[in-house]
C-alpha cells in the first residue's frame, strides 16, 4: 500500500511540475465527462417530461384516429369512411367495461371576448370528455348530457385561452364569439400543460359536438377526428381494445383488403415510442461523447509517451539505485490513472454546472445521476489504465546503462 502511496505522491509531483501541459492533457478527458453526464441527465429528465405529458393526457386511454395513406383501405376510401358520432355511440353501447368514452374533433379560429380577442383551439365533444381526459374543472361545472344532445352554446374554457381573452378575471358567466355565434362559458377548466406531440391542452374551448358542427365547422356533419375511451384499469386495456375493434369492424365492414378505415392505439403505443426513440437519441448523444471521451485518452497516451522521453535519466537512476521495472511500471500506470481521475472529477464540477444552465433554460428538474458520476469516475480510472500502459511499459523496460547516457 505505500509502495502505491508514494506512485501517486510521485505522479502529483510530476503534474504539479507541467501545470499547463497537465491541463491541456486532460482536456479531452474533461470535456468527455462532462459530456457522457450531462447527456445522461438530460436525457433521464426528458424521458421523465415526457412520460409525465403521456400521462397528463389521462389514464389508460385508448384512441381511435382515422387511418391515411397506406393504412387506409381503398374501399374505404370509395366509401368515404371516416369516424363518427354514431361509432362512439355504438361502442358505448355494445362495449361493456369502459370507464368513459368521448369525441373530439378541434379546429384553430379567432374567439373574441369583452377584453381581448385571440387565435384558439376550439374542440368539438361530448358531457364524458372532462372525465376521459383527466381534466378538473376548477371554476363552474361541466357540460351536461342534454346540453350536449341540444347542441348547446355553452362551452368550457383552458386556463391558457382563459388568460388570453379574460387576463385574470373568472371567465365563467362571461361568454365568447366565435363568428357570428356567442358561447356562454360555464366552467374553467384545470391547467395540464403541453401534449408529447407539442400541443397546449389549455390553450382550448370545449363546446358540444353537436354545436361544433352546425356553427363552427359545418362542412363535417357527424364526423369526428378521433374516438377517445378510458379503462378503469391498466389490466384491462388490452380486452377493452379488442372490443371496440370488434365494434368498429362492424361499423365500417371491413373491406375484402382486409385493410381498416381506422386505426386502435392505447396510451402505452406512445410510451412505448416516445421510450424508442429516446433510447436511440440517447445512445448517439453518449457514442459522441464517449469519442471525446477516446480522444482525451490518446492525448493522455502521447503526454506520457513525451514524458517516459523526457525523463529517461530520471528512470535510468531509479533503476540504478534499486528500483524494480514493476515500480517504474506502476509510477507511470499511477501518474495517467491520476491525470485522467483529475480530468474526470473537473469533469464532474463542468457538467453540474451544465446541468444547472439547462434546468435554467429548460424548466425541467435535473440532477446528476449518481450512477452516471460512478461510471464517470471509474471510466477515467480505466482511461488512464489503458493509455498509461503502453508509456508504462516502456519507461519499464528501458536499459539504465542506456537511460543514463540520455541528454
């Protein structure tokens, strides 16, 4: 243990001699830590962003999106098959289990109020809409099965169109034009942030389908952009989606092509994608810096090559005065494991503050990854051992009688 001791005592000798040269050496060491941490921080937050805006959509849901272009069959493009009212309906029917099923179709339209006027999101739904969603309504109440049945001018509103057409006031009891047309606004509805796909849920109004269709897109008649349901439990996605897509083969006959007018996905299709295409970005982000991470230890290698060079006559008169060739080996091992450990913890310190700058920016909460500093630190211990070998194993085997001669 002394013996290993006095080789790192020796090896911080040495770097303490060449400062400048020691920092330049460890550079690339530094910068590929930091690198390798900051992106596996960034990465566990952004899948954790994510996974939490899935979520915000509501729970154990499963959707039904019109299919395009190659998923949709060609009879069904002759046929016009598109979703409906009706399919919702029929599934509410026949589908025994769901916790909720609703509709939703949206378009973007300038909505006025007695303060401001603004560009929003207005969606066509239904009275189970709020609860499908995972929505609150904080202020007023939610519309009502013969509101909806009645095509109703009533309508919700999300906290951020609430913002921009009433500031801070309550926007229930005031109402909204949209055209020609006023909506009286019965409830606000709880905040939930943006989609994965970039969307803010509250930048919307909410208003029956019905009304949807006579006043704010009327060219549609009953048909809607999407079918969403909710199942009381994450056991019983699976079961529920094979009976609706029993259902919506019934609907819309399926073609001799065997092609669907529609396509079935559950809230897990997203996680799931949203997880690949995280893990790929996540594994070119640390080949990238693991490459910094290469650089930096062949820049150690050539330093210590330089230096076994350098420093002949000092390893010549170790050996003569008794050293043996595994010490010269283990002082030259000692000195490139501590140059790339020091690199390494510099490192560390440059990727928290990275850290803190993108928590900063971002508005995600970050931390260094406490597995991610272990391989950090011992990845430099191995970089050094590695690239300290080879200048290792030549100060050991030069000849002392040689070595001394050297000027």
């Amino acid at each position: 243990m002394s013996a290993i001791w006095e080789s790192v005592w020796l090896a911080l000798c040495s770097i303490g001699r060449s400062k400048l040269r020691s920092m330049l050496t460890v550079l690339g060491v530094l910068i590929g830590t930091a690198a390798v941490v900051t992106v596996v921080a960034l990465g566990e937050s952004a899948r954790e962003q994510v996974s939490a805006q899935i979520q915000s959509l509501g729970s154990n849901l499963i959707y039904i999106f019109n299919a395009s272009g190659e998923g949709q069959s060609q009879a069904g493009e002759r046929a016009g098959y598109r979703l409906s009212v009706r399919d919702a309906e029929a599934i509410r029917r026949q589908v025994t289990g769901l916790k909720a099923i609703t509709v939703y179709s949206s378009t973007a339209a300038q909505v006025g109020s007695e303060f401001e006027s603004a560009r929003v999101d207005v969606v066509g739904a239904d009275q189970d809409y709020v609860t499908v969603r995972g929505y609150e309504v904080v202020s007023g109440r939610d519309l009502t099965l013969l509101e909806v049945q009645g095509k109703a001018k009533v309508c919700l509103i999300g906290q951020t169109a609430s913002t921009k057409l009433f500031g801070s006031a309550d926007p229930v009891g005031h109402s909204v034009r949209i055209g020609r047309h006023r909506f009286s606004v019965v409830g606000r509805l709880s905040p939930k942030g943006q989609t994965p796909f970039g969307t803010d849920q509250d930048d919307r109004i909410i208003m029956p389908i019905g009304s949807w269709h006579a006043r704010v897109s009327p060219g549609k008649a009953g048909r809607v952009d999407m079918i969403i349901a909710s199942a009381p439990d994450s056991a019983t996605v699976d079961g529920l989606r094979n009976q609706m897509d029993q259902v919506m083969l019934e609907q819309h006959r399926t073609p001799p092509d065997g092609k669907r007018s529609y396509r079935l996905l559950t809230q897990d299709t997203f996680r799931q994608n949203e997880e690949e295409i995280y893990g790929v970005l996540s594994v070119v982000l640390v080949s990238v810096a693991a490459i910094s991470l290469f650089v930096g230890g062949v820049g150690v290698m050539n330093i210590m090559l330089v230096s076994v060079n350098e420093r002949r006559r000092e390893i010549g008169t170790r050996l003569a005065v008794g050293a043996r060739r595994r010490d010269i080996r283990w002082q030259f091992l000692a000195e490139a494991m501590t140059l790339t450990t020091l690199g390494g913890i510099a490192g560390l310190g440059l990727a928290q503050g990275g850290i803190e700058v993108l928590e900063d920016r971002l508005g995600w909460a970050m931390q260094l990854n406490f597995a991610a500093v272990l391989t950090a630190l011992g990845t430099s211990l191995t970089l050094g051992l590695v690239f300290g070998l080879l200048p290792a194993q030549r100060a050991a085997r030069l000849d002392p009688i040689e070595a001394l001669r050297h000027e």
